[in-house]
C-alpha cells in the first residue's frame, strides 16, 4: 500500500498535479514517508504573498528531505526554491525516497557552497519539521537575509527543534504565522529585527 502511495504521488508529480497530492494524501496513513506536512492552497497563497511583500525571491530549505513539500511551493507558487540535505549517500541510494526536485548536499559541517546560498539577501530560510538545535543555530549564525520559515507541530505530541514558536533568539520577531489546515502544524515567519 505505501509503495502504490509513493508510485501514485510520483505520476501525479510527474502530471504537475501537486493540489491532488495535497488533498489525497494529508491524511493518508504512509504521509510520513515522503513529507511530514501537506500544506493546503491557502497555505502556499500565504507564503507567496508574504514573499513576495518581503521582495524575497528564493527558498532555501534547509534539511529538505525528498522535496516534495520543495516542489508543491514551486508549482503552487513560481518561488524558486532549493533543497539542502546531509547525507547526500542516503538520498543517492536504491534505499531512499524518490527525490521530486535538485538536492544539494554538504557534508555536517557547512561547506562554502552553503556558505554561499545562506548569504543571499534575497532568499528566506525554511526549516520544515527539522529537528537539530545546534544545526539549526549554525545556519542561522552563518544566515545574512532577513526571513525564516519555520513549519512544525504546536501541540500534538510530535518534537521538532526549532518549534514554530519560541524557538527563535531575541534578534527575530515573529512577523506571522498560519495553520495548516485544521492540523496543528504552522507556518510561522519570522523576520530579523533589523530589517
């Protein structure tokens, strides 16, 4: 059944038809296995908008997975986005999850191609169910653009680090935030105090 799940989003994929994947699967059962929030229209209408009000053109999606969630903000919304992975021997295994955009890998310490992608001033960052502290502290001392997205849970049961809310240090603000549906995952955007 997951297999035929991975096999069905896959053709959709391919059909362009990321609002069918988002409202087949939400609440499918092997979610999990390609992406841990499906966002609805409203969700990706709110995120263009804002990016767009920001004049920030790119996403860059730090710890991506598959890119799943990567490629339904590209088709539902024009932004270019980028996925960042670790272990790039994972995600170029027979093993892993079909991969639905470009991944660009670095090894555990940030490598100067990273270094590069998180110094653009026109491009926020996004953390979608992440779950590294430390990691995510080191992007965001290495970070020089203004915004990031922070998707997760607020009060299921389920951890992720950063949390959409609290997780931040005193130099971002909490600009606005979205639920995803009626689930309990936000989207919460965030926006150095400085700018």
């Amino acid at each position: 059944m997951e297999d035929n799940m991975i096999d069905e989003v896959r053709r959709l994929y391919e059909d362009g038809n990321w609002r069918t994947i988002v409202r087949t699967y939400r609440d499918h059962p092997g979610r999990n296995r390609l992406l841990w929030v499906y966002p609805t229209e409203e969700n990706f209408v709110f995120i263009k908008k804002y990016m767009e009000e920001s004049k920030c053109a790119n996403i860059l999606s730090i710890g991506c997975g598959c890119g799943l969630l990567e490629w339904m903000i590209i088709a539902a919304t024009g932004l270019q986005v980028y996925g960042l992975e670790v272990d790039g021997a994972w995600w170029q295994s027979k093993y892993a999850p079909p991969t639905f955009i470009p991944l660009l890998f670095t090894p555990n310490k940030l490598d100067e191609h990273a270094r590069r992608l998180l110094q653009r001033r026109d491009t926020a960052l996004l953390f979608c169910y992440f779950n590294n502290g430390p990691a995510f502290e080191q992007y965001l001392k290495e970070y020089l653009g203004g915004i990031v997205i922070i998707i997760g849970p607020e009060g299921k049961g389920v951890h992720t680090d950063p949390k959409p809310f609290g997780d931040m240090p005193s130099d971002w603000t909490l600009d606005v935030h979205q639920e995803v549906g009626d689930t309990k995952d936000f989207i919460a955007i965030y926006r150095r105090a400085s700018d």
